[in-house]
C-alpha cells in the first residue's frame, strides 16, 4: 500500500462513522480519481450514487466508503 492510499483509506475510516465521504472532496484533498478507483477495485472501498441535500437543493453525489478489507488493511499497514 502507498502512502497515498494509506492516507485515503485513514481518511474514510475516519468518514464512515457519519457514512462515507464525497468523491469530489477526496479529489480536492489531492487523491487522483485513478487511485481511488483502485481502491474500489481492490475492494477497500465503494462507490456509490446517491441523493443528497445541499442546502435548500439535492444532488447525486458519489460517495466513497471504507470495506472491512480496507480497515483490516489499513490497520495491517
């Protein structure tokens, strides 16, 4: 595991108490959409759309959850 991904995954951890993370927010922290993509490929993480609220607006959104591989792997790292 990269650095990157490490960061990535603590990252989501972290998120999954309140049910994951947006997509565009990782990739404005510095992840690249390759590598996330890799984690969901990997099974460390998912993907999916969903519906949220903005505001007075909702919006698809994608977001981006840690598996339990992706926990035992952070935490084997």
């Amino acid at each position: 595991m990269t650095p990157q991904e490490g960061r990535a995954l603590k990252i989501l951890a972290d998120a999954g108490q309140r049910g994951g993370t947006v997509l565009v927010l990782m990739i404005a922290q510095g992840f690249s959409a390759d590598l996330l993509a890799g984690l969901t490929r990997d099974g460390l993480a998912t993907m999916s759309t969903e519906t949220v609220s903005a505001g007075s607006q909702t919006i698809e959104a994608t977001i981006l959850r840690i598996t339990d591989a992706g926990r035992a792997a952070l935490w084997c790292h």
